[in-house]
C-alpha cells in the first residue's frame, strides 16, 4: 500500500458500492432508530432501494414510507431479529421471493451496556455478543457470497472507537466492538480484489436510542462536547467512505486521535487511566 492508501485506509482502485438498478437493494439491519435510519435516508437519496430490518415494525413502516415517498425508491420494512437464525432464513427467504439480489449490506444492529462485568446481567451480555458479533458474521455469510459471485456489492459495519482499545466497564460492549473491526478489516483485504468493498464505519459518541443504557450514557456524558458527532452526519461519512473503497471510516477529527491512541499507546497505561476514571 502506498502512502495515500495508508492515510486513507483503502487500496488504490478498490471496488465501491454498485449502482441502483432494478433488481437490487440494501438491506440495513437496526434500521428503526439513531444511525440505521440515517444509513438508510443516506442510501435512499442515491437511489437505492431498502430492505429495512429490525425489530421494531412500526417504525420500519413509517420510514419505508418516508423513503419511498421522498426519494421514489422501492422500500420493504422486515420485523427481523438478526440474533434468531430462523428469523434470519426468513429475511433470506422474502427477498428471494421478491427477486431481490442485496447488493449492499449494512450490519448496523447493536446495544451496549455499561458497569462492572461482575454487576451485570449475564445474558444481556451474552445477548449483546450474539447481537453485535455472531449476528454480524451469519448476515455476511448470508449474503456475501452472492456478491462475490455477481463480482460486485458493498457490506458497511458499524464499530465504535471503542472497538480501538479495551475499557473497563464497558468489558463485553468494547471487545465485541473490536471484533467487528478485525473482521470487517480482515474481509476488506479478502474482497478487494474481488469486486467487494467491505467497510467498518466506527463512529464516537453520538446522540441515539443507544445512550437509553444508563450506565452508557453516564459514561459518554463525561466527553468533551467536540467529541459528539451528529448521526446524520456518521452515517453520510460512512456511506462516502463505502463509496470510496474506504477500510476504516471515523467521523470527527477528535476520535480520529483518540482511535489512534487507542491503537499505538501501551495497553498497561490505557487501562490504567480508565481504571483511574471508573473507579471516581
């Protein structure tokens, strides 16, 4: 890679997203609140049609509707819960009825928690893993294949910053987010050259439905203002940088440095000062 590329975190004439076209869409997962939607609008004002998944239906609706009537794209709102393999066959199994190749996939749905490990309850972090990690990996093997075949598509995963370094009191939250940016990092250098651009949109804080965990949101309230970065905003960024080839896409030069402390500063005195901050 040369020193442009590096900078970048792409490869020179990498693929990019495919273009509309009759028989695709974008299937965007936790596309009922915060990021998904604005993933979704930011997909939707390209001219591209979505498959919106996520749990909640009515708020599915209400943006299929949105998008169809803002944009003219052809929308579909799937109830989907990514955790459960059944409902995943399913959501396979409606767009094969439709005809429907899913040229571009956005791995968005996830929760945090936030406290001591040992304080929490056990199966809403293991939820979390199945959420945020496993759910990750089955959708990809669920639909990447097609796009390697077809020698074209786009997968956008959402990280975090906190995917960049180990944080106490956010144990299982941070590890699953750095899970999802060594795969995603890892899949980018397998499909590069074969039609495929894979990209992990790792956003710092930001305003959503995911800072309803208090614990979460009382830990985000501590950084500075200029740290916060609008979702609308993170999701334009991330699809620019889909675009674009891009590995790695960070919105907001301050967690840009801060991924980057996380990366290249010893481990020892990272933990160390966040065990300094937790323990206030």
């Amino acid at each position: 890679m040369d020193q442009d590329s590096a900078r970048t975190g792409r490869f020179r004439r990498g693929p990019t997203i495919p273009p509309p076209s009759p028989s695709s869409t974008a299937v965007v997962t936790g596309a009922s609140s915060g990021i998904g939607v604005e993933i979704a609008r930011s997909l939707a004002r390209r001219g591209h049609a979505v498959a919106l998944a996520a749990r909640r239906e009515e708020r599915l609706r209400d943006l299929a509707d949105e998008l169809a009537e803002a944009h003219g794209v052809r929308t579909q709102a799937i109830e989907c819960d990514v955790t459960d393999p059944v409902a995943r066959a399913e959501l396979v199994h409606r767009l094969d009825e439709l005809g429907l190749d899913v040229e571009i996939l956005v791995n968005n749905a996830g929760y945090g928690t936030g406290g001591l490990f040992h304080e929490l309850e056990l199966e809403r972090e293991l939820g979390m893993v199945r959420t945020n990690s496993e759910a990750m990996v089955a959708m990809c093997g669920l639909f990447v294949p097609g796009m390697v075949a077809r020698g074209r598509g786009a997968v956008l995963n959402t990280g975090s910053t906190i995917g960049f370094q180990p944080l106490p009191g956010e144990a299982t939250y941070s590890a699953s987010k750095a899970f999802a940016l060594t795969f995603t990092e890892s899949l980018h250098a397998e499909l590069i050259d074969r039609g495929v651009v894979v990209t992990a949109l790792c956003p710092g804080p930001v305003e959503t439905d995911f800072m309803d965990d208090a614990a979460i949101a009382d830990n985000a309230s501590s950084l500075p203002k200029f740290m916060w970065v609008d979702p609308a905003d993170v999701a334009e960024q991330g699809v620019r940088g889909l675009e674009r080839g891009r590995r790695v896409v960070i919105p907001g030069a301050a967690n840009r440095i801060g991924a980057s402390l996380g990366r290249h500063v010893n481990r020892g005195v990272l933990l160390a000062a966040a065990r300094r901050v937790l323990t206030r």
